[in-house]
C-alpha cells in the first residue's frame, strides 16, 4: 500500500507543483483567501469531491470509504503574510506586499494532491477521511472556527502538517509531546496625564511607566516561572508620547507570551497583569492588558505520532525519519483541532543545500521551497489516512 502512495504522489508531482506556484503566485492575507478558496473548490470539484465553506474563507470536504468506520481530519493552512517577496522566480508573487512565506501554499497542494489519490482508493477506506483547508492562521482565528465544526468535533483523529527548512527534502519530523508553544498576543495600554515637560510635577508620565514594565517582564522568565519550564515573554513594539516637550499621556506595549503547558501560561499571563498594574499604579498612572489571537500548545498524542511515524518509514526509509527534535517557541492553531480530537503535527524537509533560498527561514522574503517536498506531503496526507482507516 505504502509504495503504491508514494509512486502516484511522485506521478503526481508536476500536478502538485502547478497548483502550488499558483497559489505561490495568488498569495492572499488571512481572512481574504476567496480567490485560493475558489481555485481550491474547483480543483477538488474535478476529481468529484463535494466541498462546502467554512470560516468564510476555508474549505471543507470528505471521501468516504464503501463501509463505515472511524474519521481522520486532514488540515492545510492557507493564507499568506504581508511579505514583499524578493525574488526573480517566475511562480514570484503577483500580489504587492503578499507571499507565501511560511509553506502554505505547499501545505494546500499537497492536501489537494493527497485527496485525488485517497478518491481513486476510497473503495479501500473503512470510514471517512474529511479534509480542512484552513484560513487565518497567520493571524490565529481560523483553528479555532474550524475545530468548532461538527464534523471536526467527531473525528477520532486529526492530522497536519507544516514545511522545515531546516530539514533536507525527503525528510519527515514527528515527535511527540509539546513541539510548538502556545501563543498570547497582548496589548498594555498605560494611562498617564500629560503635561508640559518642564514641569513634570503636573504630569504622569506614561512614557516612564511602559520602560519599566519593558524591564520589569523580564522578571517572568528568569525568576517568577519555573526554572524545569520553557516561558517567553517579549515585547514586540513599544509607543508613547506625541512630541519632545510633552510629557506622555498614554503609550502602549504590544508582545507575546510562548509556554508549552497550561499551568505556566497561566501563571505568566498573571504575573504580567501584576507587574502592569502595579508599575503603573507606582507612578500614579493606570496599565491594563488586552489579549488577542490565543492559541494553546501544539502537544502530539503519542500513539498517533507512533502511527505517523510508522507510515513515513514505510514512505519514505527509516533514515528519513526524524523522531527527536527541540521545541519550536513557533505556535501554530493546529492546536485547537488537537482539543477535538488526538492528533500529530508533523514537519516535512523542504530545503536543497545546493539552492540557498530553500535554506533560509520561514518568514523571510526569499523563502522558497525544494518542490520535490510535495511528494512528501501528499504521500504523507494520504498514508496516514489510509493507514489509519484500511
């Protein structure tokens, strides 16, 4: 079965590669992906898979198998960053100021090449196979819409997976336990009260206050969590103050919290609100915390991440698969769909040494991709599956 896979996702290569320089070339921005969305539908409606919307901007479909059984979710992202990309490729993006920089458009062609190969073999399914083409997880809304669906909800299993640049084509990492950290964005909003700059006496300087929270944070990680745990809190950007000789009335803290369990992320996310209020309250001014975009920890269930990696050593060779890797503080809202159901987000190789911008990291406006790692992700979709519902 497994060999069988692998040669049609390696006929099936120039197919994946078309589809996703098209979606290379049509980036869209999270909760904008109606041109991927439509491109999508219309590829699957070819091979006679029914889809419907979901979140707006996503798709979803199923293949069911001629007798009844478990259910596997399938999930690609979709949606592209503001990137400008620089590149002099052909498949370049044609949308200013957007690029699929972090792999989806990989992760979408591979779902839609998995999906023609498990349709032509749905006679061999014991159950169904539903497939969730994400938007918005760039910007962490689109998990959890998509994990709320009822057919999401029901699954017995969920599956993802996410390109490596740091692992050579060919290649598949799943590990069990936490990979990915859990992810807070947040805003302190400080309230002071302006006043002219020479007399300072009058004012509240908020400009003050939002240096010392900047430093005080750091106390989260270094003495307030505990030291057998992985906590990052970091600021991202820090505004106040309208003009030289005033002093500021207001200013703002954007950044992040990344832990990899629920116990510590709590207790970060606290110490925070503390050190913002009573910092601000030190000086006589007010700081509150806003939160935007949670996602939990990506964690992999590990006798799903044992089945993942049982069928990538029958795809692909023992020596290709890669069971022992470090924490990524990276998040990902796959892990909403591994609160409805057990699941594993693998990683596939995606660089060539021989050609440095497959080499460089996610997120960069020269990212690209060996191409050839298309093979590995629709085999990988579609191998799970089937292995999991034969």
């Amino acid at each position: 079965m497994f060999s069988m896979i692998k040669s049609e996702a390696e006929r099936e290569l120039d197919y994946a590669v078309s589809l996703r320089r098209y979606f290379h070339s049509h980036p869209e921005l999270s909760r904008g992906e109606a041109g991927t969305q439509a491109r999508i539908i219309e590829e699957l409606s070819k091979i006679g898979i029914k889809c419907e919307k979901i979140a707006e901007t996503g798709v979803i479909c199923s293949v069911s198998g001629t007798k009844k059984g478990k259910t596997i979710v399938l999930r690609a992202d979709i949606d592209a960053l503001p990137i400008e990309e620089k590149s002099d490729k052909p498949y370049r993006s044609q949308n200013p100021g957007r690029m699929h920089a972090c792999g989806h458009d990989v992760h979408a062609a591979s779902l839609v090449t998995a999906l023609k190969i498990l349709f032509r073999h749905r006679e061999q399914l014991c159950g169904t196979v539903v497939a969730v083409f994400q938007p918005g997880e760039e910007d962490g809304y689109g998990g959890v819409l998509c994990a709320a669906d009822e057919r999401v909800k029901r699954a017995d299993r969920v599956f993802g997976l996410h390109v490596a640049p740091d692992l050579p084509a060919g290649t598949v990492a799943a590990v069990s336990g936490p990979i990915m950290a859990s992810v807070d964005m947040y805003r302190i909003e400080v309230t002071g009260r302006q006043s002219h700059i020479s007399q300072p006496q009058n004012g509240v300087d908020a400009a003050l206050i939002a240096a010392e929270i900047l430093i005080s944070l750091k106390n989260i990680p270094s003495g307030l969590s505990d030291p057998r745990e992985s906590v990052l809190v970091g600021i991202g950007s820090i505004h106040a103050g309208t003009s030289y000789n005033i002093i500021a009335g207001s200013a703002y803290l954007d950044g992040t919290i990344r832990a990899f369990n629920e116990k510590e992320r709590a207790k970060a996310k606290a110490n925070l609100e503390k050190i913002a209020r009573l910092t601000a309250e030190k000086y006589g001014g007010e700081a509150k915390v806003v939160y935007d975009g949670p996602s939990p920890a990506v964690i992999n269930d590990e006798g799903v991440t044992e089945d993942v990696c049982r069928a990538a050593r029958e795809l692909f060779g023992t020596e290709r698969v890669v069971t022992e890797r470090e924490k990524s503080y990276g998040g990902d809202d796959f892990s909403f769909f591994q609160q409805a159901a057990p699941g594993t987000y693998a990683l596939i190789g995606s660089s060539d040494k021989s050609r440095p911008e497959t080499c460089v990291p996610v997120h960069n406006e020269r990212f690209d991709v060996d191409e050839s790692a298309l093979v590995t992700g629709a085999a990988l979709y579609a191998g799970v599956a089937l292995d999991y519902l034969r």
